[in-house]
C-alpha cells in the first residue's frame, strides 16, 4: 500500500458516518464508565480510561494518516 494510498483510506474512514458515530459512542461510554466506576475499583477504572485513550489515540493517527500531504514515506526501509 502506497502512502497516496494509506491517506485515502484513512480520509475514506473519517468519512464513514457509522463508523465514526460508533467510535465516538465507545468512547464516550468508556469515559461515563470511568467517571461512574466506585472510587476503590482502581483496577476498573483504568481499564475504562485505558479503553478510551486507545479509542483517542487511534482516532488521532487515523486524522494523522489522512492530513499527510508529503510523498516522502515514513516507514523504515524492508
């Protein structure tokens, strides 16, 4: 897969209305789960919290990925 390639496919997810909704309901669940979690389940509210950064931060690489207009790869060489 060419990065011309990646970046399309990256833009085409961010604009994939079900998909999107779904990611941003996850992510949103995991945080109300987060917040409402009983304040001596440490171990619970991590996971939650965990669970949302990880929706974050895929999040983020996707609209990355999508943003990159350079032709230069970024990946190390085979």
């Amino acid at each position: 897969m060419t990065d011309d390639d990646r970046r399309r496919a990256a833009q085409a997810v961010l604009e994939h209305p079900i998909l999107m909704e779904l990611l941003n309901e996850f992510e949103q669940s995991a945080i109300n789960a987060t917040l409402n979690s009983k304040s001596t389940d440490h171990e619970g509210r991590l996971a939650h919290a965990t669970e949302a950064r990880t929706i974050r931060n895929l999040l983020s690489r996707i609209r990355s990925i999508a943003g990159q207009t350079e032709t230069v790869s970024r990946r190390a060489p085979a």
